[in-house]
C-alpha cells in the first residue's frame, strides 16, 4: 500500500497560512539569538501477544507544535495541540516574555542538506491488523514448540510514523518523515520450578518488512531462548574485584550511560559533568575512540535532520584516549562558541529539544575477544547487560549483566547470575587494556531518557577487556 499523500505543510493542512505563522515567530524572536516553530504530526501503534493471547493493542495518533524562543541562557516554550494562527500567537506571545528587556543577535540558521537516510514507509500500513496479530500468534507457537521447558512467550511489535517540520526564523521550512518499527520476543523457561529469562529484539528506520521475514524473527526466537537456557544454568556470581570481557553490540550502553550522557554538551556548560574543562587531555586509554554519528543509515537513532533542523553528522568525542569534543544543540554550541552538531532532539512537540546522543560508539581495534578470554586469569565475560543506574555529574554506574560467564584460566566457564557491575565511567575507560576488532551496533531497540524525555538511539562497541572492575554478585 502506498503512503497518504501529504498537503504541502502541516501548516496549511491545519488550515494556516505560512507567512502568517513565519511573521508571528519573526516578531517573537526580534531580539532574541534563536528560535523556531516545530510541528509534529504522528502515528503509533503497538502489539504484545502474551500467555498465548492478543494481550493488548494500541493505536495513537497525536498533532501539535511547540514554539521556542532563546535569549542567551534563557529559553521561553509554548506547545499546544491545536495547529492554528490564533495558538501559534498566543504560544509566540508565552515564549517571547523569555526575553525580558534582553537584545541578542539572531543566530545563522542550520545548514541544509538533500540527504535523505530513511525511506517514507509507513509501519503502521504494512502488514495489516489481521497480518499482525497473525505473526505474532506463529512467534508465539514456534517459540512453544522449540523447547519443552518454555512456560511463558511474550511477542511484540511496535511501529510509529512521525511527521515533523520545523519553521525557522528565516523562513526555512524543513520537513522531515520519520518511520521507526521494532519486534521483540520474551520467553521464559522453566526446570524444577526454577524459572529464568531471555529476551531478544531487531528494528529501525524502515517498515517492518526488514525484520518479520521467517528467517529474521526466528533469528529472534532462537536468540531469547538461549538466553534462557543459559540462564536456567546459571549460578550465583561470586563479588570482588575482576578483569572483565565485555561482548559487543548493545553492551555499548555502558558507554552510553556512563560516558556518552557526560559528553552532552549542556552538561558540560554547566560544569556539572565529569568531563567539563578536559578538551584535550587524556581521558581514557590510548587507541579508545568515541564517536556519535545519527547520520547512519536507517539505524535507530539515526535522523536526516535533529529537532532544530541542524543535519546530524559524525562526532568524533574522544580520539586515542584525549577527549577533543561534546555533543551540542545549538544553544549550547552558541553558548560555548562551538558549532551544533546535530544532536538537538525532543521526545515530542510538547517538549523543548536538548542536547542528546543519536547512535553512539566505540571505534574497533585490533585485538580480538579470544585473545581477551585466554590473557585473564580470574574474571567474568559479560555478553549482555540489562539495566543500569549512573550519576552523570561524576559517571558512576551500576549494570546488571543478564548474561554472564565466569572466566576461570583463560576459559569460559561456568554461567553467572544476579552480577552487577560498578564502577565510574572516566576511571573505567582508562582501564580498557584491550580492544575488539568484532565492532557492532545493537540491533535496534535502543530507548534513551533524559530530562522526562525518550527518545530512540543506537549503540555499538566491539569486545572490550577492562582491568579491574568492581563485581557485585550473590554468591562467593
């Protein structure tokens, strides 16, 4: 089925003249550095197939515009559902007290781009309702089937399309459509009433064609219940001290959270993350390399152009160990003399965009994760992490490991539960001792929350050895 033909703008859809809006923001902004009108119209919607049923299904659909205007330090906001000129004045007037008496000089507006890194699909058309539930019923049955000891299944599908614009106050109109889907798949085991978990997910940028195949969603399927059995296995991890062989892929959400949140430009201006005043000293490892790039194709968090119309681009954060760059809006770039970097993202119209990663990472090295295992004595090989806590003002982090091994003579060994990992994530990159040439994204489930707002991301790292990691466990 082919996409809805759209009106020209969200503006005139609703009814609203574009030159009138554009004169409304002009008047609001006179004075002030920046600013924009940013309207969202957009569509979701969400299966979960559980204990053998259709457990729920969601559909949403929501349209509105916020209106921002920055006068130095300051930022004045206004949103409303209601897209017409009488709501964009009344928002226009709101924002515009931000300025109180302040005369500022009207910031150069981003720059444009004909890149395109996503196609217009519309997840929410393809497969149909029927089609839907349909799939997520075989998931359910083929996932029953592959092992006597599953006792629960729990299957999801989630789809969204998002249409943003973005009025600048030089007149710009940029556009923007953005599909994101995303399959999930739970199960549970169970042997003599132990009962364990494993979970496993894929999506992006795209309809859901790219990861409903037979062959991908099985992928997920055999990837959760293995999890499970492993888990089924596992005994209590023992505390102390280690060395520890971190997997690749999505356990570069340790770097996202104990790292990335700290490299945020807004942090950074406010001297309240670990990281602020360090431009050019060592602050990891040498041949450590973080890098955020939202302009990968089709991945999570990747995006055409951020929620200030900035187009996203490669951020090189830390390069051989020396900390060179932050990530920036365009507020904190002004503020810092720097130049945006296209990470300026909000969750939604009703939110006012702040300086956030899109799909953040560590560069491969030449080392490879055998290698890792054989060189350590006594420690433990984390393949998964689940959730974590970290402080952002000096990067301490808690993660839990939802697959674990204990490393005992350079070999794996023996599966582990209930082991956390604690540390700081400044102290723990200097003690990366060895680097993976194994680099992966995850697959695309990523949801990343700052300031009471989510919005999707990507991670990625290859295998990575650091020395002397504290490990939380239940077991001695």
């Amino acid at each position: 089925m082919n996409a809805p033909v759209l009106a020209a703008s969200i503006l005139e859809a609703s009814g609203v003249d574009v030159r009138a809006a554009e004169s409304l923001l002009g008047e609001a902004l006179q004075g002030a550095d920046d600013g924009e009108i940013f309207l969202e119209r957009s569509e979701s919607e969400a299966f979960v197939f559980d204990d053998g049923r259709l457990k729920s299904a969601s559909y949403d659909s929501t349209e509105g515009f916020g209106l921002r205007v920055v006068a130095g330090e300051t930022a004045g906001y206004a949103h409303a559902s209601e897209i017409s000129e009488a709501a964009i004045g009344r928002a226009a007037r709101s924002a515009a007290l931000a300025k109180r008496g302040y005369s500022g000089t009207a910031a150069e507006g981003p720059r444009a781009t004909n890149i395109r890194l996503y196609g217009e699909e519309n997840p929410l058309e393809s497969p149909g309702f029927a089609d839907k539930v349909a799939l997520l019923e075989e998931i359910d049955a083929f996932a029953r089937a592959r092992d006597p000891r599953v006792a629960q299944v729990m299957a999801s599908l989630a789809g969204e399309r998002r249409v943003v614009e973005i009025l600048r106050g030089d007149g710009r109109l940029i556009r923007d459509i953005r599909p994101l889907a995303r399959l999930n798949v739970s199960i549970t085991v169970e042997k003599d009433g132990r009962r364990e978990n494993g979970s496993s997910g894929a999506g992006g940028r795209a309809g859901f064609e790219a990861w409903i195949t037979p062959e991908r969603w099985r992928e997920q399927v055999e990837e959760a219940l293995r999890q499970a059995l492993v888990n089924l296995e596992a005994v209590d991890c023992p505390a102390g001290e280690m060395d520890v062989v971190l997997g690749a892929g999505w356990n570069g959400i340790l770097l996202h959270e104990a790292v990335g949140h700290g490299l945020e430009g807004d942090f950074n201006r406010k001297g309240s993350s670990a990281f602020s005043g360090r431009i050019g000293e060592q602050v990891a490892a040498r041949g450590v390399t973080v890098f955020d790039d939202g302009s990968i194709e089709g991945r999570r968090g990747s995006l055409t152009v951020d929620d200030e119309g900035t187009p996203t681009s490669r951020t090189i954060l830390i390069e051989d160990g020396f900390l060179v760059g932050y990530m920036h809006d365009r507020q904190s770039a002004r503020l810092m003399g720097l130049q945006a970097t296209g990470n300026g993202r909000r969750q939604s119209y009703a939110h006012a965009p702040l300086p956030r990663m899109t799909n953040t990472g560590m560069l491969a090295g030449s080392s490879n994760r055998e290698e890792m295992i054989a060189s350590t004595k006594r420690g433990l090989y984390c393949a998964n992490f689940g959730g974590g806590q970290v402080d952002i003002t000096n990067g301490k982090f808690v993660f839990q490991c939802t697959e674990a091994y204990l490393i005992e003579d350079g070999r794996i060994s023996t599966p582990v539960k209930g082991a956390t990992l604690i540390g700081d994530g400044p102290s723990a990159l200097t003690r990366v001792t060895m680097i993976g040439d194994d680099f992966a994204f995850d697959p695309g489930i990523g949801v990343c929350g700052k300031g009471g707002q989510g919005v999707p991301v990507g991670v990625g790292q290859p295998s990575l050895k650091i020395t002397g990691l504290t490990v939380g466990g239940t077991g001695v």
